[in-house]
C-alpha cells in the first residue's frame, strides 16, 4: 500500500454528461461544443495525472524484497 497517496476530488461520469459530447464528436464537431466537454477534458488529465503518480509511487515497492513472515 502507498504511504503517501495522491487524492483527488472524484468524478462521476453517466450518460447524460457523454452522450451530448459524442453526438457532438459524430456529427464532425460542428456547431458549438456541449457545456460540460471541458469538465470531460479536465477529468481525463486528472485520471492521466493520477494514474501517472500511483504507476511512479509504486514502481519502487515493487523493486523492495518479500520477506517471508516467521
């Protein structure tokens, strides 16, 4: 387990906020983009970001030896 986590605020994603994005996306980004794209934007870099850290975090706990338990 990470001694010093990384938390983030969470993101809830349902239908309602992707469906307007990706009729937007289908119909060749004409016309103005949906109101909550940017929130869309902005939770992505999070995840990326977040995903980075712990991937990094975890790289050297992985390299540290298991010693059996007496």
């Amino acid at each position: 387990m990470n001694s010093n986590p990384l938390i983030t605020s969470g993101l809830t994603i349902g239908a309602a906020d992707l469906v307007p994005t990706v009729n937007w996306a289908l119909e060749g980004f004409h016309g103005t983009a949906p109101s909550n794209l940017s929130a869309l934007i902005a939770g992505g870099i999070v995840l990326v970001l977040h995903a980075g850290y712990n991937w990094l975090a975890s790289r050297p706990a992985a390299k540290q030896p298991v010693t059996p338990a007496q």
